[in-house]
C-alpha cells in the first residue's frame, strides 16, 4: 500500500513537473513573438532614416564596409548574450534591428527607385510574412524532430557567406541570384530549426531566440526584396 502510495506521489510529481515545463515553454515562445513584432518596429525606423538620409555604409569600399558591418554585428551579439537575462539585453536588441534597418535602407532605397518599388516592397514582406506563419506552425505541430538540421544549415550558409564575399569582386549577376536564393531557403529552414528549439525546451531565453529567428527573417526579406527587385523591377 505505501509502494502504490509512493508511485502515485512520484507520478504526481511527474505531471506536475510537466505541466510547468511546457509552461515555461509556452511562455519563451510567446515572448519570442511578441519581442520579434516589436524588433520590426527599429528596424523599420532604420530603413525610414536610412532612406530619408541617403544613408551609405561604406559605399565606396564593400570589403571594408563588410568588415566594419561584421564587427559591429558581432559586438552586438556579445553584448546582447552577455545580457540576455536583464531588460538591457532587450534594449540592446532593439539597438542592433535599428542598425539592420539602417543598412536594410540602400536595398530598399533601391527598389524604391522601380516604379512598382513600393509593390515590391509589400511583396516581399507577404513573402517573408507567409514563410514564417508556415515554418512557425510546422514548428509548434509537428512531432518530426529537426535538430539533426542544424549542421547542413550551417555548412549552407558558410557556403553562401563566402560565394556573397567572393561576389564583391566576382560581380557575377547570376551568382549574386542563386545566393539570394539559396539564402531565402537556408534561412526559412532556420527558422523553423530554431523556434522548434523553443519548443522542445533546446532554447531557454526568450532573448537569445528573438535573436536567431530576427536574424532568419531579415534575411529572407532582404533576399526576397533583392529576387524581386532584379528579376521584376520596373523603371517605366
């Protein structure tokens, strides 16, 4: 009687330990949402200010430019680690997608200069918007385990790192459209790898996954933007 007790309690335990495991859970990935609807808010004040501006981030020398970008980025993703767990790892988030926005302004100053720039623009945004609901729903329903994807997702995006580097002075338009779309697939498939960490417990702060899946979806917009711009901009 005192074993079936025992199990029971130990059972109880158990459930109770569960509930309040996918509570936890379910509570990083709504953080995650709502920190990256916010996140778009900067982002798109940078790419205002940076188009109003005529902002130009080392024009003149990409290489250069590439390198100064990498190390601010990079800074970045050091400090808003270092303080993911405090309201300041927030803001500093915040910080680095007003500084996407702003380099996000030459590309889309650019295909605002199409007549059907601003189409475009909202082309690219249902595109990206549409990617998303798919990978975050297959993410939350599907019992398929996908974190055997994150080292070919790696391996890809090194591979399109360095063709994107080569391509400075390649500047090869057909290299430069098969990047961009290698990049929209490779960072679609990134999303989904990463709010399905969440899911499963794998990512534990709603900052740090803020982080990874912001950075997937401002790259399959700006790839997005940069397929329609080449292949259905209009100058009439």
């Amino acid at each position: 009687m005192a074993y079936e007790q025992n199990q029971l309690g130990t059972r109880g335990f158990g459930a109770a330990g569960g509930v309040l495991e996918t509570a936890s859970r379910n509570r990083v990935l709504r953080n995650t949402y709502w920190l990256l609807a916010l996140s778009m808010v900067p982002t798109v004040l940078g790419a205002w200010i940076g188009v109003q501006t005529g902002f130009r981030f080392f024009a003149g020398s990409p290489f250069v430019g590439l390198l100064v970008f990498l190390g601010v980025a990079f800074g970045f993703f050091y400090a808003i680690e270092r303080f993911k767990n405090s309201g300041i790892g927030v803001a500093l988030l915040l910080g680095f997608t007003f500084f996407m926005g702003l380099m996000l302004s030459r590309l889309v100053g650019a295909v605002l200069g199409f007549s059907n720039g601003a189409s475009l623009i909202m082309t690219a945004f249902g595109g990206t918007a549409a990617i998303f609901a798919v990978m975050a729903t297959v993410a939350t329903v599907s019992k398929r385990d996908f974190s055997g994807m994150g080292k070919w997702l790696f391996i890809g995006f090194m591979v399109v790192f360095v063709a994107a580097i080569a391509n400075i002075w390649l500047q090869m338009p057909a290299l430069a459209l098969t990047i961009s779309t290698l990049a929209v697939l490779i960072f679609s498939a990134f999303i989904l790898y990463d709010l399905q960490r969440v899911v499963n417990g794998g990512e534990t702060n709603y900052v740090s996954a803020t982080l990874s899946v912001y950075l997937s979806i401002y790259n399959v917009f700006s790839n997005l933007l940069m397929l329609l711009g080449v292949l259905g901009g209009d100058r009439d």
